[in-house]
C-alpha cells in the first residue's frame, strides 16, 4: 500500500513537471536551461544561508529569525572589504567572521541565559533582527549596494552548447555550494566536534552528561551558522544586491528551504534549497506575477503530506 | 461538548484555576450587589466603570487628531494584537500571520467594495453591507487554512510556518497586478456613510472602533470561560493529556485560529478604513512582527494587554518624531521590544503585576484594600 502511495505521489508530481519541461525545452531550449543553470545557481546560495540557519536550529532548538540580519551583515563586510583591500578572498572571509562573531556574541551573551526557552528566545531574535536592520540602515544608508565579482570570475563564460554564454561568477556558485556542503558534511561527520554537534541534535542532556562542554559546542555551532549567513552574504552582495530588506527575503528562504527539506537536516537543506531555487526561477521566468504561489504550493504541499519536512525526523 | 462531558472535565482536573497557570483575583469585591441580578452585573468592577467611562469621555476632550489618530489607531491595531493575543496567550500558538489574515480581509473590502486603484479598475464595487461580511467570512477561512498548515508541526515550528505564509503573501501582493494591483495596492477605501453618519469623521469613527474593540474584547473573555476556550488552554499546558480525555486536539487548534481570524479580520477592516488605503506594506514583514510586538508589549496574560500595548506603540510611533529622529523609530521599538521580552516576558501587564507584588509585600496589611481599588 505504501509502495502504491509513492508511486501515486511520484506520478501525480512527476508528470506534470516532465510535461512541463518537454513543453518548455520544444518551445524555448534557451530559456529552459538558463533558468534551470539560474536555478540551480540560486539553489547553491539558498543552500549555504539555510544550512547555517537548519545547524542552530537542529542543536539548539533556536529558530535565529535573526539569521537574516546576519547575512545582510556579511555581505555589507564583505562589500567593504572588497572595497579597501581589492581582495575577494578576503571580503569572503571578513564576511564569514565578523557574522561568526556577532552570533558568538549573541549565544554567550543572550542565548546562554534562556536555555530551553524556545519561544522566548525566538523573539529575542525577531528584536535583534529588527535592531540590527535599523543600526545597519543608519550606518550605510538605504541605497543599493552591489559588489563586483573578483576578476577571474568577471565576464561571461562563452562556448557552452545551447546557451551560448553564461556568467562566469553565477556558475562558480555551483562548485562553491557543492565544496561547502561537502566541507560541512566532513566537519560534521568526520571531526570531533562535528561528532558532538550530532550528538547534541540527538539528545543533548546525554551530551552533557557524557561530560562535554555543551556550552561550548552552542557557541562553535552558532558561530559557525552565522557564519554561513555571512558567507552567503558575500556571495549574495555580488549576485544580488544588498539593500534593507534582502535580510527578509533570505530569511524567507531560509525558512521555506528548512520546512521543505525537514528541520535541523543539512542535506534536507540542500534538498529543499534546490526546489525551492528552481521553483523560484521558473516561476518568475515562466508566470512572472505568481511566482511566489508556487513557492507557497510547495510549502502546503510538503506541510500537508509530510509535516517535519522531506527529510525531517521527530524531534 | 456536552454540558456531562464539560462537568466531567471540570471535576476531574483542579478546575479553571489550576488550568489557566494564573492564581484567581483575589479580594476583588463586586462594585454592585449580586442580589438576584443577572450575573452579568455581578462581574462590573470599579475599574470597569471607570475605564468604560474614560474611553467615553476620551473623544470629547481630545482634539480630533488625537482621538482619530491614537484612540482610533491604537483600537485597531489592539483588535489585531488582541486575536494573537487568545491564539498565543490562551492557546500557545504564537502565530505572526494574525496581520495577513486582517490584510486579507482589508484587500477584500477594497477589491469587494470601492476603491480606487489607480489605473486598473479592480473593485467590483459591492455594497458595504456585502463586501465586509464577505471579506470577513473569508478572511476567518483563511486564518482556517493557515491555522490547518501550521497545527500539523507544534511549538516553534508554528511561528516559522506563519512567517512564512505571512511573508509569502506580501510578495504575492507586491508581484500579481491582476488581483492585488501590485505595489500601488488600492487607495481611498473608506468607511461608508450610514443612517446620514459620515463613519469617517474622527468621532464616529473612534465610536465604530470602540464599539467592535469592546466587542472583541468581551467576546475573548467570554469565550476564554466557555467551553471551548478552557479546552483550548488545557491543550496549551498538556496536549497529550487532553487528547487521552477524548478531546480533537487538532480542531480545537484550527478552531481557535478562525475564530481569532474573525477578530484579527474584523481589526483588518478598521485598520484599512483609518488608513484609508492598503497596500504590499500593510502587509510587509515589518507589520507582521509589530503585531506580536504590541501583543507582548502589552502582556500575553489577559485579553486587555493588547490594547495597552497598541496605546504605547502608537503614542511611540506618533510622538518619536518630537522626541528623537523620526527614521529612527524601529530601533527605538525593537529596543523597547527586546527589553521587554528579556526582562519582563509577560509585558506591561507582568511588569505592574510584578510592581503590585513588590508593594504588597512591603506592606502586607493594606494589601486587601490596595487591590481593591485598582483602576
């Protein structure tokens, strides 16, 4: 019966979306695999925003609404860095740390305090996200900030069958998704402090009680997902833009990524930053003025056929 | 549920008190005698009389801005705040969509009723004692929709999921022009006039606002009482415990966010006749969270905390520009909020429940008389 259900379930999602691409490459190849390379491109910063969000939310049980807030602050770094050293390497690691440390900040200096206050400490995020957001509009203003790509990723790559040119930078983003999900799978698993952190995603009291620093760990994992919101932000600032505002729409993205592809699961979040990047894509591509209908789609869909996510588990 | 059923549920737990987590007012004596009258009078305290006689008097002293601009406004928005307030007060789910379902309900009237958008003519112009009752209607099955959606996940998922649809509506109205008519959103939605009363001059309109406040006001309070509402707080303290004593723990959940639909919606009209307009940014993130701002600035605890917290948010949002530089405004409101939800969880309500607990201790003999009279 199960089996049965799965194959309904493949065939009433699978046939129209096959159909659709027939049509869609009969019509335009083009377009389809420019939006498919955009999407998949858009997918790869989803990814490494919303791994950073899913980390703290799996160990900790925090939903950082500030996560967003954290990103714009990346990117703004990274923007500034660029700007004074010329170096893109650099604006990437400013990026990642100066996010990292204000996510330290707030685990040992907030978050340390409301232990288990799940609630409590959600909303003290939604008054740093509002605060940060006004501090950094006072600080660098309202206006559009963008980044220019490093050199050797400036231009269009030519020659691809089909497509012709596409830019350099956005089809870098791809190996770049790929490395730190891969880096972040061999942290996590291969090392001993990822070991820890999975450990605490199980049963963190057993974590305590098998005489690890629990407090510790919080601080590394949330460094190091706000990190990953920084990181993106460097990335964002050149591939997007940064202006008041963005904070929300990556925190949007972060929140669908995580709820689709099941909480606290950073291969859930690759799966979910994938659908949701190309659903994004083709709808704006292909239905301009109702592309977010199929990002809600999505949401009911997987809300109502698997409440903790494609790849969640009870918690 | 049956009156045996509800009987049964009563004597079985420690009753109201225990499920509600709040001890019952004490030494609070009824200001009219209870004498064979209906238990409705029983109930009326002096701070009733005085607040119910404040708030009349109120438009007859304050000039026409204050009273449009705070009294009117802060009702509204209460109204909003009030219906997060019974979702998450009473029924644990805090949701930040309350502000989508009153922007439903107000693009309703404006797209149901008249309205002038611009260029495109949308409004199909029904008549108010149609398009409200309709925009209404929908709104609460909206707020149905979204409560099924996120009652399938507990607890901290809930306030995720409802940013995430409240978050998706607002780029749903920002993009699609055919419907929503994009970022112009629709102008000059404005009360209509009835029985020769222009609703949109300031003094009837403060009255309408205070008429459907009070009437939210009392029906939360009365509902809270009622069956239904003591279900839903015992599914608040213990979901498992209430679902073995044979409650549908998933219904009661949806049912409290339509009925909290139908409050925030009712809010949602007021809001979009004291604007007069409504568009993607009635909507935008920030409104969603200002909602739960008021809410918890106010206090969680009893249904009259969102208006006190719509009260100070407004005059804030009002008086900043006197005070400091006007673009300032969301740090001075994002700080308040996040003073208040580190130091006083429960608000400005658990903030003076805390002051009188300090006062009463010092002087514990006058504690009878002190609470007494409490306006």
């Amino acid at each position: 019966m199960a089996k049965f259900w799965r194959w309904f379930w493949s065939l009433v999602i699978g046939v129209p979306l096959a159909v659709f691409a027939v049509w869609a490459m009969w019509d335009n190849a083009r377009l389809f695999f420019i939006t498919l390379l955009n999407g998949l491109t858009l997918s790869s910063l989803y990814f490494i925003v919303a791994s950073g969000f899913t980390l703290v939310f799996g160990l900790m049980r925090n939903v950082n609404l500030a996560h967003g807030s954290l990103y714009l602050l990346g990117g703004y770094l990274g923007y500034f860095t660029a700007q004074y050293s010329g170096s893109f390497v650099l604006a990437l690691a400013a990026g990642f740390a100066g996010a990292a440390l204000v996510g330290l900040a707030m685990q040992v200096g907030i978050f340390r305090f409301m232990q288990g206050q799940e609630l409590r400490q959600t909303m003290v995020t939604i008054g740093l996200s509002i605060v940060f957001a006004d501090l950094m509009m006072w600080a660098i203003g309202a206006q559009v900030h963008q980044m220019d790509a490093p050199a050797w990723l400036d231009g269009p790559l030519r020659g691809i069958p089909l497509i012709n040119a596409y830019s350099k930078y956005r089809l870098s983003l791809l190996p770049i998704g790929i490395i730190i999900g891969v880096l972040l799978w061999l942290f996590l698993n291969r090392t001993r402090v990822g070991m820890m952190i999975r450990a605490g995603v199980d049963d963190r009291q057993m974590l305590a009680a098998s005489g690890v620093n629990v407090n510790l760990v919080f601080a590394v994992t949330f460094a190091i997902g706000a990190g990953l919101a920084g990181f993106g932000g460097v990335i964002g600032a050149v591939e997007l833009s940064m202006v008041p505002g963005e904070d929300v729409r990556l925190l949007l993205a972060s929140l669908i990524v995580v709820i689709v592809g099941g909480m606290g699961s950073v291969v859930g979040a690759a799966v979910g930053a994938v659908i949701l990047g190309l659903a994004e894509t083709y709808g704006l591509a292909y239905a301009p003025t109702y592309s977010v209908v199929f990002t809600f789609v999505i949401l009911v869909l997987v809300m109502a056929f698997r409440p903790r996510g494609l790849l969640g588990r009870p918690a | 549920m049956s009156a045996a059923q509800w009987r049964k549920a009563m004597n079985a737990g420690a009753g109201r008190v225990a499920m509600s987590g709040r001890p019952a007012p004490r030494g609070q004596t009824p200001l009219l005698a209870v004498g064979g009258l209906s238990p409705l009078l029983a109930a009326v305290r002096a701070r009733h009389v005085l607040v119910l006689a404040a708030l009349l008097v109120f438009p007859w002293v304050a000039t026409p801005f204050i009273t449009y601009q705070i009294g009117a406004q802060s009702l509204a928005l209460g109204l909003i705040a009030l219906s997060l307030t019974f979702l998450g007060g009473y029924g644990g789910m805090v949701s930040l969509a309350q502000m989508t379902v009153a922007g439903i309900a107000g693009y309703l009237v404006a797209i149901l009723g008249a309205a002038s958008a611009s260029d495109a003519s949308i409004s199909l112009g029904w008549p108010w004692w149609l398009a409200v009752p309709a925009a209404i209607a929908v709104a609460a099955l909206c707020a149905a929709f979204i409560g099924w959606l996120s009652v399938r996940t507990e607890g901290i998922y809930t306030i995720m999921i409802t940013l995430a649809v409240g978050v998706a509506f607002y780029y749903l109205c920002l993009q699609n022009y055919s419907v929503f008519n994009g970022f112009q959103g629709f102008q000059r939605v404005q009360a209509p006039t009835v029985f020769g009363i222009n609703w949109r001059e300031p003094l009837p309109f403060f009255h309408l606002a205070l008429f459907w406040s009070l009437a939210g006001y009392f029906f939360v309070k009365y509902l809270l009482r009622a069956p239904f509402g003591v279900a839903l707080q015992g599914i608040r303290d213990n979901p498992r415990r209430m679902n073995a004593l044979g409650y549908n723990v998933t219904a009661h959940r949806i049912a409290a966010y339509a009925v909290a639909g139908v409050v925030a919606a009712v809010g949602g009209v007021l809001l979009v006749w004291y604007n007069g307009l409504i568009g993607p940014g009635s909507v935008g993130t920030s409104w969603l969270i200002n909602i739960l701002v008021i809410a918890v600035l106010g206090g969680m605890r009893h249904p009259i905390g969102p208006f006190l917290g719509a009260i100070v948010f407004v005059l804030l949002q009002t008086f900043a520009i006197d005070l400091f530089d006007r673009e300032r405004f969301n740090l001075v409101i994002g700080g308040v909020f996040l003073a208040i939800v580190l130091f006083s969880p429960d608000g400005l309500l658990g903030w003076w429940a805390g002051l009188q607990r300090k006062f009463s201790n010092m002087r514990p003999a006058s504690r009878v008389s002190h609470r007494g009279d409490l306006p």
